[in-house]
C-alpha cells in the first residue's frame, strides 16, 4: 500500500527489472456520461456532459447541489445477487468497470487464474455509502442490525480483493491512496509488478461518495462548486473557474507485457512508457509545487522530449490558483501554447481515484480514433494561462504521445505518458 509521496523528488518508476513494455489491451469505463467505454467515448466526442442535480439524495440543505453521477446503473444486470449485500455501490461499479476491461481483453481463465495475474486499484474515500447506512442502523435500531459485511465493505482497499476474487487472481495485489493522483500511482504501480514478473495486471480507480456522509467530507474541503447551474460549475482554466464538481466512476485497465499480448493475439490501445510521482512542498515553504517535476519525471522515464508530446490531459483542478499553477508548469516545459491540452472531466465532474484511469483511457481511444476531445463549457481559456486549450469541438490529430496529469488535495502529484501502439487498433464506427 502506498499513501503517496513524502517529498518533491521524482519516483520513475525504473526500478525492478527493466524488459517488457506495458501495454494496455482492455478498457472497462463506468462514468457520469457514459456506462461502457463506447458510450463514454462517443458522449465525450458530442460534449455530453453528465454533471447535473444530485438525485440519490436531496441535495437543498447543502451549498453543493450538482454531481457526476452515474444514473440508470442497474447492479443486478451486471453482478450476481450474491455480491449485492456485501458491496457498496462503489465497488459493483468497480467489479462492473473490471467485467468490462477483462472481456475487452479477452483474457480467459488462463491468463487470470495464476498467482502470477493481480490488481492494483486507487480509492479516495472507500465504501462510505455502506459504512454511512450500517452507522444508520447502529445508531436507530442496534448493533445486532449492522450487517457482517460491514467489516470490509467500506474498506478502501476493497475493490482490490472484490476484484481479485471475483477473477479467481491470486497475484500481487495492492491499493494506492493519493486522491486525484492514486488512480495514475495505480497503474504505475500494475506496471512496476509486470517488470518483477507478474502476467497480467488489472488496474485503475473506481470512486463513489455521492451519499450525505462523503458529500459533508467532500463540502469540507471548499473546493466544491456552488453553482447550481450545470454549465458554469465547472470551468477549468476559464476566468469563470469557481470550484470544481465531484463526480463518480472512473475506468479499469488490463495491463500486459508486450510479448505476452501478442502471443495470445491481443491488440494493445497503447502502452504505458513513462511514470513520476511528485509530493507539494508544505504551505509556506519557499519552494513552489511540484507538478512540473513530475512531468519531467514522467518525460526522463519514457525517454521522450517535450517535442514528441502530443497532448495533455490536464488534471484541471477548476481553481484559479491551482489551474494557473497547472498552466505556468505546462508553459515552462513546453512553452507558451506549446501542445494542445484538454480536460474532457469537465463533463464528468473531478472522480478521486478515478479520474486519472478516465483520462488514460480517453487518451488511448483518441490514439485509435486520431482525436482530441473538446474541454466543456469553456470558450476560451483565461488568456493570462497562455494554453492551447481544446474547445468546443473535438479536434482531429493523429496523437503518438499523450501525457496524462493528475493532482490530489494535500499535495499529490502525478505524470503518466502514454504511447501510441505501432499497429492501432480499427477505430470504433
């Protein structure tokens, strides 16, 4: 288990054995606009966004009424009867999310059931709708009425094993709890055990918090938005920005080894090249935050120059502060509008864990369909970031390289590059 950095240096993830490329060859999406990959991906290319009014609870009472919520999941379609009891409805997200990237893979009960196939999964928050309930019937009716299931389900680490379990996988597995940054840190991790020897990895971050318990947490910090107007909640790098929406969901990744994936025919999305993580100086201290090293860091690990990168998909975090901490660190290695950026979560709300996963994903399905998804609701960016911020409408580039980019509140950071695969997968109709 990882809780992230405890300084600013760079972590590139170089160590253990240095053979074998990781390539991603399933994708498995649960996200506010989209249940399913191709869902996601094609209301992402309309900028379909789906932030709007909290409907799994009233919301009134509280200064942050809109969400990314994932509406019209139905567990019972996807997971047997007898998971329902003993989940939290962040982890039938996550076991559906696995379903959908191991199927996509076409991995089998041969690849799987080894000790040498694992998971590595990011959480924020943990179960807290089940922990919130189970507090419920504690505190109304009476310890005898707090369900067994208790003990694990609210558990951060728990779609880890629900996942494990459910694959028959006995592998390395692990949990990484770094925020925003964790999901990133994850595969990063998944890549870490492919270099000491593991077959095959599922990886990524599914969060959910949408209930009164996690939505007072997530209130506490001020960071929310308090618009009520679905439009103008979440405007990263616009001179609007006032906040940003949380949502729920986020993507599971099967990772591989190269030679492993095309010996048994798989058609790699792309391929993970290059990993760092950063950790923020605290408030006060004289130095500055630590995103730019970590894209440094990310860049020496996948030896590639700032020239070759394609596109960034920015952490956009949706405050004026920190977004123009992310641009003045985007401007200092690639220069003023020096590579398109994008932040196509605008139309997910910001998903912890799972928002760096999404955006992996989105950046490799822009790799098969030679596109950059459109950033929502914003016109222009504040001309003082100086960033060529993707707008309006998807933009046709046959991207190689992407680098992904994602911050957690308190100071974690992470950088993960991606590469395209030499033969792309046929892109999607």
């Amino acid at each position: 288990m990882s809780t992230g950095r405890t300084d600013s240096t760079t972590d590139t993830t170089g160590t253990g054995s240095t053979t074998g490329t990781a390539v991603v060859t399933g994708i498995g999406v649960v996200a506010p606009n989209g249940l399913g990959t191709e869902e996601y991906w094609a209301a992402t290319l309309r900028g379909e966004s789906g932030i709007r009014r909290l409907t799994r609870f009233d919301p009134a009472q509280y200064p942050s009424r809109l969400a990314g919520e994932v509406l019209g999941f139905d567990p019972s379609a996807h997971l047997p009867d007898r998971l329902l009891p003993q989940t939290d409805h962040m982890t039938r997200l996550a076991l559906t999310a696995a379903d959908l990237a191991v199927l996509d893979a076409g991995a089998g009960p041969e690849e799987l059931h080894t000790l040498g196939a694992g998971v590595v999964t990011a959480s924020a928050s943990g179960g807290f709708e089940f922990g919130q309930r189970e507090l419920e019937n504690l505190w109304s009716k009476g310890n005898e009425y707090v369900s067994a299931y208790q003990s694990f389900a609210w558990f951060y680490a728990v779609n880890t094993g629900q996942i494990s379990i459910r694959n028959g996988m006995r592998g390395p597995s692990g949990v990484i709890v770094a925020d925003q940054a964790g999901g990133l840190d994850a595969v990063a991790h998944a890549r870490r055990q492919l270099r000491g020897g593991a077959s095959l990895m599922v990886t990524g971050g599914v969060d959910s918090s949408l209930c009164p318990w996690g939505w007072t947490a997530q209130i506490a910090t001020g960071l929310l938005s308090t618009s009520d107007d679905p439009a103008r909640a979440y405007t990263p790098f616009a001179d609007t920005a006032n906040g940003y929406v949380a949502g729920e969901g986020g993507a599971i990744l099967v990772l591989e080894t190269e030679e492993a994936a095309l010996a048994r025919g798989a058609r790699p999305y792309g391929s993970v090249a290059g990993h760092a993580a950063t950790f923020d100086p605290p408030p006060g201290s004289s130095r500055g935050p630590a995103l730019r090293a970590a894209i440094l860091g990310a860049l020496a690990d996948a030896d590639c120059p700032p020239g070759d990168v394609d596109v960034v998909y920015a952490d956009a975090a949706g405050l004026p502060d920190k977004d123009a901490a992310e641009a003045a660190a985007l401007r200092e290695v690639f220069g003023p509008h020096g590579v398109p950026v994008t932040a196509p979560k605008s139309m997910t709300g910001r998903l912890y864990s799972g928002g760096g996963p999404l955006d992996l994903a989105t950046a490799l399905l822009g790799f098969r369909d030679g596109v950059i998804p459109p950033t929502a609701n914003v016109t222009l960016p504040d001309p003082a970031h100086r960033i060529d911020l993707v707008t309006g409408e998807p933009r046709a580039v046959a991207t190689r390289t992407a680098l992904v980019l994602a911050r957690g509140h308190g100071g974690f950071n992470s950088a993960m590059v991606l590469r395209a695969p030499a033969a792309p997968r046929t892109p999607s109709p």
